[in-house]
C-alpha cells in the first residue's frame, strides 16, 4: 500500500473562534504550513485571506502565500479555485492559481447547492447559493493547468462528480493517476455526503475503473476522525484541517498538532506517512 499523503486544509472557511489557531497572513500562512510539514503533512491546501480573516482572490496575494510557503519548508502547495465566492469567468477565477503557480489547484467537477440547513430551527440560512461549475469550464481549468504544470486535486461532492472524473480520463484531460478529493459534508452543508464512514463508502462503487486514481478524504465543518481509519484502511488519503472545523475534541489543537494526530494513527496502523517527493512519486507529478 503506498504511504499516506496528508493535505493539511490551512484556512479553509473557518474563522477564529474557540480555537485561535486558523491561520489568516501570509507569514502566519507560511509558519504554520512548515510546523505541519514537520508533523507529517506533504501537501497544504491553502485560501488567501485578508488581515482580520476575510475571503480574497488576490493573484498577488496568493503569489506571496506560495513564495513565503516555500521560503520555510518543500511542502506543497495546493490552491483553491475559490469556490462560490470567487465565481465569474473562467479566467477570472483562474488568475490566481496562474499568478501564484502553485503545485496542486482544485477543480470541483460539477454543480452543487451549498446553503446550510438549520435542522434545530427549522430554516435554511441561505436558498440561492449554487456553486456552478460547467463541463466547459471544467475543460478550460483542466487544460489551462496542465499548460503551466499545475497539478488538478478534483473535489467530488457526490458520486455524478465522479462519473465526470472517469469522463475526463477517458478524453485524456487528466494526467494519471488523478487525484480526487472527496468531500464530505457537516455543519448543515446538504449538498454532500455525511462525514461518516458510510458517506465515505457510498463513493468507493463509483471510482473509476481501470484508471489510475488515488483519493483523499475531507469533511467540511465536521470531524474527520470517524472517517479517517477507513481511508487509512482502503489505501485512501487524508485532508484534515482547522479550515473546516475547530476540533473541541482535541481541546482546539493547531494544525501541526491535528497533522500528527493524523500521522501517529496511521503508524499505529502499519502505514507508512509520505513526504512531499513521496507524493509527487505517488501522483506522478513534474516539479
């Protein structure tokens, strides 16, 4: 089985909270990213955010974010497309990852709704907020990453994701082996699987055949643990991160700390934790 990648998801949507450690500057953004390069991790999943927490899509500011990432450490860098918050033309959501070149960029495969469900009160937050993402949109991210050597991570939040995964692999889009990200939802978010080991394995049927894939794991706004032994088990990978969730049952751990929880499991279960040049060997990635 090949070794474990760990994707620490920095920053996410989280804000500070009860737990202070969420990451917001890009020198806070760099420091953290090599203390959980230490702990384990090989891979960062990181968002631009302005001084006091909030969203950005600056080009620059995600330049500067990579620039002082690989000053400190040899973990790589993974960028967001920025998901609803940064919709708009192709090119506009992708000026970011082109300005900051990162290792890794996501592309979500498909449409989803992301309004949150209040279920104690009854009520939606919000009732308009898709997150579109069109087949040639998907075409234009994939082919315009493969242009400057950046590395896709597909979010999948449903098995039809996958389905447009096999699709792409087919047409030849993707460089195997393709990494997806499947990701599970908590905190309300309805537009995807629970964060539970049945969420989890409600994908396993759908993944591509006879096509190289590797896959990794989040959940955003929820526990990762109850998901992570299975991933470990089925030669999966793991994305946990405060960005998603602030982790009381840890007593409000960083992320470093979260990242050798993660790592420590995995030994614990007779596998191994890979380093960055392990993951780019595993994901057949150029540097």
């Amino acid at each position: 089985m090949e070794k474990l990648i760990i994707t620490v998801r920095q920053n996410e949507w989280m804000r500070r909270g009860p737990n202070p450690h969420v990451p917001y500057t890009p020198d806070e953004i760099a420091a953290d990213a090599a203390a959980c390069r230490a702990a384990g991790a090989a891979i960062t999943h990181v968002h631009a955010r302005t001084p006091d927490g909030g969203r950005s899509n600056s080009p620059e500011l995600y330049a500067e974010i990579a620039r002082k990432i690989r000053e400190k450490s040899d973990i790589l860098v993974h960028t967001t497309l920025g998901n609803i918050h940064n919709a708009g033309a192709d090119e506009k959501r992708l000026a970011h990852v082109i300005e900051a070149k990162p290792d890794m960029a996501s592309i979500d495969i498909g449409s989803n709704n992301t309004d949150v469900y209040v279920a104690a009160e009854k009520r939606f937050e919000t009732t308009d907020q898709a997150y579109v993402n069109t087949i040639g949109s998907c075409l234009n991210f994939a082919r315009t990453m493969k242009s400057i050597n950046v590395k896709p991570l597909v979010a999948c939040w449903s098995v039809p994701f996958l389905r447009a995964v096999d699709a792409f692999l087919d047409l030849g889009e993707f460089v195997e082996p393709v990494m997806v990200n499947l990701v599970l939802c908590e905190g309300g978010i309805i537009g995807g699987h629970r964060g539970t080991t049945d969420g989890l394995a409600a994908f396993f049927h759908a993944l591509p055949a006879n096509k190289r894939c590797a896959w990794t794991v989040c959940v955003k706004e929820g526990n990762i643990l109850p998901v992570a032994a299975l991933a470990i088990e089925k030669g999966g990978h793991i994305s946990p991160g405060l960005g998603d969730y602030h982790y009381p049952e840890l007593s409000y751990p960083t992320n470093a700390e979260l990242v050798k929880f993660i790592a420590d499991m995995a030994r614990a279960m007779g596998r191994e934790v890979a380093t960055p040049e392990d993951a780019r060997r595993i994901l057949n990635m150029k540097k």
